[in-house]
C-alpha cells in the first residue's frame, strides 16, 4: 500500500513539473513574439549558431512575382495566407520551426495572423527596408525552392 501511494505522490509531481515547464515555455514564446529581432543581430545569429530558422517573406507584393531583393533562403508567403504562397514554398513551410517573419518595413498586414500561425515565430525589425539598409546579403530573382533544412526556408 505504501508503494502504491509513494508512486501516485511521484506522478503528481511529475505531472506538475510538466504543466510548469509547458507554461514557462509558452510564456517565453510570448515573450519573444513581443521583441522584434534586429537585422545585424539576426545576420550575425545566423552566422555563428547552429540552430536554423525558417524565414519567411509576407510582404504582399510578393504575390506578382518574387524578383525583387530578399532575405536568402527566404519563403514567399505573401500576405501570410498559404492558398497565395507558390506551390514550391507551400510544402516547405513549417508551422512548428523557429521562424523570423519579413515584411516591407516590420509591420504590415497579416502580420498578427502570421505570428498566430507559427508556434515561435519574430519579426525582421525594419523588415526588409532594414536588411537592405545594413548591406545584407540578398537574393534577387525568380524564386527557386532553398535546400531542405528544417523545411527550407533556413539559413
């Protein structure tokens, strides 16, 4: 009886560890989601970490073509609306994977539905006037789907 009771005392401290831990991430996403991340910072991150991110591209001129500058390896999902995303970026696109949103200026339209849609998601500060204005790499020209890590999408 007594290793009965010992065991059900260490399932609810289990289960209450697990409930802080989902909480405090949770928390901490929401904490991230507020902070828009810096293009030098996020330039310099992406240089020295091995961790991806998925970048994608939401600005709504997108949807006649994607030849202008760009993030590389950046997804177009214009207007944060998938039935609008080419169908070579569709599939590439991941809800779950750490994601830094681009729009024209680091704000715009969609961009509330946007950082709903993906699980950690943070917004390019300045957006893509920004990247340019730091002399960032860039890509420019007819999109073609990035290599496939974490989705594509990730530098």
């Amino acid at each position: 009886m007594k290793g009965r009771i010992e065991a059900v005392g260490w399932a609810v401290v289990l289960a209450a560890l697990a409930w802080f831990v989902v909480a405090e991430g949770r928390t901490r996403s929401d904490l991230e989601r507020q902070v828009p991340v810096p293009a030098q910072e996020f330039y310099r991150t992406l240089a020295r970490s091995q961790a991806t991110w998925q970048v994608v591209d939401i600005r709504e001129d997108l949807a006649e073509g994607y030849e202008d500058a760009r993030v590389p390896g950046s997804l177009p999902m214009p207007g944060c609306d998938l039935a609008r995303t080419p169908a070579a970026a569709r599939d590439r696109i991941l809800p779950s994977v750490p994601t830094v949103i681009v729009t024209a200026d680091g704000t715009g339209e969609g961009l509330e539905r946007c950082e709903a849609f993906f699980t950690s998601a943070r917004v390019l500060e300045g957006g893509m006037e920004a990247w340019s204005d730091a002399s960032l790499p860039e890509d420019s020209g007819e999109y073609s789907p990035p290599s496939a890590r974490a989705g594509g999408g990730c530098l």
